[in-house]
C-alpha cells in the first residue's frame, strides 16, 4: 500500500514473505515488546498456518503472565463468498478464533462499523481477528472523517420490530433488513440486530430483543455446527427459555467446502428469500399448533 507508506514511513509500514506464520509470529513478538502491529493476512483459511502465534501465544501469554503484559495485535483477513475463490481462499472461521481464550473477533456489515471497529480493535490491548466479509469489499456507505469508535462487544439494533427478533452479522445484516422489509408486507414486524463482534457477543441485546419478540432466527454464512448461531441459541435457551414462543431458528451455510462458481458461491449463504420464507413457515407452524 504506497499510500500508507508514503503517509506512515518504511518504520512504521512493512512489506512481508507471503508467510502466515511469519507474519503473526513476527506480530505477536512485537506486541509483546511494546509495539501495537496490524497484520493483513489476506484469506482466512490461510490462518491455518498463524495459529501458534495467535491462538497458542497472543491468545495466552497476557494471562500467563498474570496481566504483566499486554497483546495488543489486529489481525486483518477476508472470508466468505463474493469472488469466486474456491473453497481454499473462502471459508468462515470465524467461530474457530470465538473458541480461543484471550482473542477477540469481530465481523462488520458496514463501512462505518469497518471503521469504528478497526479503531476499537488498534486500541484495544488484547488480540483481535478483524474479519472482512468480501461479499461486502465493494459495499458503499458514509464514513465520517471524525468517526466514533464502535466498542468491542456493543451490537447495533438495525431495525426495531415486535414479531421477531432476526440475528446475524456481516452480509447476514443485508439479507436480514431485505427479509424485514418484505415481512413488513405480510404484517409481521422484525426486528433486526447485528452482532458486529462475535467475540465478545452482545447478550444483552440478544436478550432483550428475544425476551420482547418472543421468536429468535439466526442468520450467518458460516457452517452451523458448533458456529456463532449455535452459541447464540445455546444463549437465549439458557436465559430467555420462558419468553419463547417458538423455538430458535437457525439459518446458515452447509456443512460443505465453498464452491468455485459464483451462481454456486451465491447460493451458499442464505440470502433475503430465505428467510423470509423461514419466518413466514415459523408463524405458519405456531397457528397450525395454536
């Protein structure tokens, strides 16, 4: 990137081997000699190769060294379906990285939240995934030149409704307003909330949403086996049980490496028509139980 360079300085702005490894290894022992490094390591399956340094040393060494240092590391990759890649370049790991002790993850759905994340995640003084869906790479939207920091942990109530509450993040946001606005015209209200950091998630706004809808639908990109949506679920069952109407819903990718076709890849995540027809078929059950 030449303009980071020529804004930045060579000091500050490095160039790397294409090697994971080396990246986060290289971060993570800047990190824990003071410095504050933003890693990009391109497509996330390739995190393979940088899981020692993240997971097994960023991840811990804060808490083995009972808070005498700090971590401070933003590492930056891309995920999810938009290019065609192929299932080597595109798979959501995202729950991967929320399994790991002492890391953080987020995953925007906007440039503002891309934005005030990113400021968030430098600031913070532990290790942060930062997720880029590139579904989402050529997304349009206002960023002001003084934009807020969005904390880590705080989702975002994109659309306020009564009938149910529709949960997701990155380019599951997008096809969750497009399903509340076509519920809207069968008189269903949705309401729509974005996590925007999965690790820490936001129970609280989970909660609250669910406890005044009653109804839950999970939606994300990510293969449902033990993902984000499952521990969403596993959430509002242990706190918010009494206020269900219905049980959690869960919509997600299979269980299935991505395809290289982009009408394949398109068709991978579930989009706007997807779950609208889930939560039309939920209401549609509880009457034909009532």
């Amino acid at each position: 990137r030449p303009e980071l360079l020529a804004e930045f300085g060579a000091q500050r702005v490095r160039n790397t081997p294409l090697a994971e490894a080396i990246i986060a290894g290289t971060a993570a022992g800047a990190a824990a000699t003071g410095l504050r490094p933003v890693i990009d390591l391109l497509f996330a399956p390739f995190l393979t190769y940088a899981m020692d340094a993240l997971v097994n040393s960023a991840g811990k060494l804060r808490y083995m060294s009972g808070g005498q240092f700090s971590f401070p590391l933003v590492a930056m990759t891309m995920t999810g379906g938009g290019w065609g890649v192929g299932a080597q370049h595109n798979h959501n790991v995202e729950a991967w990285f929320a399994h790991a002790p002492g890391l953080k993850a987020v995953m925007p759905s906007c440039p503002a939240d891309f934005s005030g994340l990113l400021k968030a995640a430098i600031r913070d003084d532990n290790p942060v995934l930062f997720f880029t869906d590139i579904g989402l790479l050529s997304h349009e939207g206002d960023v002001a030149a003084d934009a807020d920091v969005v904390p880590l942990g705080r989702a975002a109530v994109r659309r306020r409704g009564q009938d149910v509450t529709l949960i997701s993040y990155a380019k599951g946001v997008g096809a969750c307003m497009q399903a509340a606005e076509a519920l809207a015209r069968h008189g269903i209200s949705a309401e729509v909330i974005d996590l925007r950091t999965i690790k820490p998630l936001d129970e609280a706004a989970v909660l609250a949403s669910t406890r005044k809808t009653g109804r839950a639908v999970i939606v994300h990109e990510a293969s449902g086996i033990c993902g984000v949506g499952a521990e969403v679920a596993a959430i509002v069952a242990e706190h918010a049980f009494d206020a269900l109407k219905s049980p959690v819903l869960r919509l997600t990718g299979p269980d299935a490496p991505a395809p290289a076709s982009f009408p394949l890849e398109q068709a991978f995540a579930p989009d706007a028509a997807a779950v609208e027809t889930a939560v039309r078929s939920l209401f549609q059950r509880e009457r034909a139980l009532a």
